[in-house]
C-alpha cells in the first residue's frame, strides 16, 4: 500500500514520535518521517563503507542531483544554491560577506527571530551600521499593515532589509512578494529568513527574485537535521562567502563559480542530510492524493481550526486573519497568577505554562514572547501527524491549567 492510500487519520505511523505525546511544536525543529531517515541512514552506510571514494568521487555527484531536486521544488536555479546546515548559517553567511560602509542602515521588523536579529546586530556593531526597526502590529487587520511599515522605514542609507517570510513568533506569513518588488526597486537588497516557508506555502524564489532566500529544510519538508539552504542572485554571488572558510577559498576557478565551490567544501562533515532531501520531497508529496498541495492545504485548514478551538479555550480573539495563516498560528495568553512569563527570548528557554502543558498533559506546544507583543503566545502547528483531536485536547489542558 502506498503512502497515498493511507488514511489521512493514520498518517502518524509514518513517524517516531512518542505516542504518548501530543505533538503540536513541528515549527520548532521539525519531525523526520521513517522512510526519510532510513534514506538518511542508508547514504551513511554507503559513507562509511569507503569514506573516501564517498567525499571525494562519489559525493559531489550526489551533491548535485539533490541540489537539483531541492531547487526544483522551490523554483530556484540551481546554480544559486547553496546547501548549509541551517537558517542561521545562511544568514551568517550574507551578513558577513556583503560590502557595507559606516553609516548604512538594515531595516528588520519586531517579529525577527532572536538568532537572525542578533545576527543583524553583530554585523552593524562591526561594520558601523545601524539597524532601523519597523514595528509591526500583532494583533494585525492584514498584510498591508507590514508593507506599509517596512517601507516607511526605507531612507536613503537603506542597504538591505532582512525579512521574514514567515515570522516564528507570531506565526504570519509576510507579503514578502510585494516586500521585494516595492524594496529592490527603491534599491534596497532583500534578505528572505525563509526558516519556515519551504513545504508550508507555495514557494517560487525565481519569481520572487530577492538578492538572497535563505532556508531550512528540515521543518516543513520534514527533511533531516542539518539541512537547509541558501539562495543567492546571480548578480550577489561574487560577494557571497560561506561562514566557515576552507578549501575551495584558493580553488583555481573563476570569481563567478567560486561560490558553489566553497559552499560544497567547509571541511569534513555528514552531508547526508542534504543527500536524503529528494527523498523527503518524494514521501512528503506522495502522503495524500494530490501531493504538496493538498498536503498544504489540509495542513492549513487543520491549524485554522486548532487556533478556533484554542482561542475559545484561552478567551481570546484571533490575532490575523485567515489569509495570513499558513501551517502555524499564535495565540495571545492570558495573565495567569499561577504561570508568571519568563519573557525568554531563546528558543532553549521554556516558559513555566509550556513546561506544566508537557509534565502534566504530555503535550508539547511553545509558549513564546516577541518584542511585537505586551504578553505570552502560545503557538500550534499542524503537520501529517496531527488530527483535530491534538488541539480538542490542549483546548482542554488549558481550560484546567488557566481556569479559563
């Protein structure tokens, strides 16, 4: 039986997540499905069999078909992709690389991930440039509220704007294909943190055309850990060096294919998670009849009536609307005497509510702060393995933790 034959209610088998638990946190690092992670596992044997005619013959081959498959799905041309282990590599990479004088302002908006915008800050200390903040309303009434904010922020030292696709915190999804129309035209170079998109919603970069679209790929495409990719126009690529400098820095190439050269070599590591990506690609699409779309579009509905459900258990209203939504969503809570916020701003720190959600009704789902917002959030995503009853039960939980 294929995977397409499967019962949508049965999908979770596919995976080895504790079946005790009620996993709602697929945003935070993903889940690897079983046929994926044999892949992976499979690529390793063949690794350890004869490691070097693995990195040295073998390998690059290899290297290049995922390239391909991976560049297909996002609509990228292959030669501008580049695969690093995450997001925050990628981002490292650009901001580190990118020629900025004293002076030169970055624009990032208020719901930027607190490892992308420390990023930022490090390279405008270093460099003498100044991070200009465009706060954005949460709740929010619609898209045109970020555009309107992040273009009022654009000056004429305005060199690059580091933006979301789809913000971590507060789970929206940005117009990020008016963002870079209306930025590359006034000259102004757009950095795409596409940490969630790839899986979740459609994804053209060609068309979207940003100077750089960096990605990960082991959330929504439920690909391995340690996978992920950068996108960088043809026209950036000669500034573009990899974080970690290695081998091919005195590669005897040319300037214009340095780039795929160097990211391809930074030294001794398991590729092999970008290896599996096709894979990944191919057991994901195959899950429901209809392939990724569908796959989206259940994921999507799912999590829209999760986040109905859980309003009504938290007494809150719905921050955005409906269009903003792709396969996670964030709720405002309430004040609670008996869990007073941390305000934590690293993912590894866990707010008391999101420790008692896991130890006393074995679920986990984050509860997070954002600068763009006074109190808590908690966040719910939907993925294969979820059903309705996943959020039926945390609206329950939260009913009995907050008194709601």
């Amino acid at each position: 039986m294929t995977a397409a034959a499967t019962d949508p209610e049965d999908l979770a088998r596919h995976w080895t997540l504790d079946p005790e638990v009620t996993y709602l946190n697929h945003g935070s690092f993903g889940a690897c499905p079983k046929p994926v992670l044999a892949a992976q596992q499979a690529l390793r044997d063949q690794l350890e069999r004869e490691p070097t005619r693995f990195f040295t013959r073998e390998a690059p081959a290899l290297l290049a078909q995922a390239r391909a498959t991976v560049a297909e799905f996002v609509g990228a041309s292959p030669d501008g992709l580049a695969f690093v282990p995450n997001v925050t590599t990628a981002i490292n990479s650009v901001l580190r690389s990118i020629p900025l004088q004293a002076g030169d302002e970055l624009i990032v908006t208020d719901h930027e991930y607190n490892a992308s915008r420390n990023i930022l800050d490090y390279t405008a200390r270093e460099r003498g440039c100044r991070v200009v903040v465009a706060k954005i309303p949460f709740p929010i009434d619609g898209p045109r509220a970020v555009l309107e904010a992040v273009l009022a922020r654009v000056g004429p030292r305005t060199r690059l704007a580091l933006l979301d696709h789809v913000t971590s915190q507060t789970a929206i999804v940005l117009p990020i294909a008016a963002l870079v129309r209306e930025l590359e035209s006034r000259g102004v170079d757009v950095l795409v943190d596409g940490a969630h998109a790839p899986g979740m919603v459609e994804l053209d970069v060609g068309a979207l055309n940003p100077a750089y679209y960096a990605a990960n790929c082991h959330k929504w495409l439920c690909g391995p850990k340690g996978a992920g990719f950068l996108w960088t126009r043809e026209d950036k690529r000669k500034h573009v060096r990899p974080a970690v400098i290695s081998h091919g820095a005195n590669a005897p190439v040319d300037l214009a294919h340095r780039y795929r050269i160097e990211f391809d070599w930074m030294g001794t590591d398991d590729p092999t998670a970008a290896l599996a990506l096709p894979e990944a690609l191919r057991f994901m699409g195959g899950l429901l009849p209809g392939g990724w779309a569908s796959l989206r579009s259940r994921n999507r509905a799912l999590v829209l009536e999760g986040r109905r459900l859980v309003a009504e258990a938290l007494g809150t209203g719905l921050p955005c609307p409906d269009e903003m939504i792709g396969s996670m969503a964030s709720l405002s809570v309430p004040e609670s005497d008996r869990f007073p916020p941390t305000n934590a701003t690293s993912a590894l720190e866990l707010d008391p509510l999101h420790q008692a959600l896991f130890q006393d009704h074995a679920i986990e789902v984050p509860v997070i702060t954002c600068p763009a917002h006074p109190g808590r959030l908690l966040r719910i995503s939907a993925q294969a393995y979820n059903t309705q009853g996943d959020y039926e039960r945390l609206a329950a939980a939260l009913r009995e933790l907050l008194g709601a």
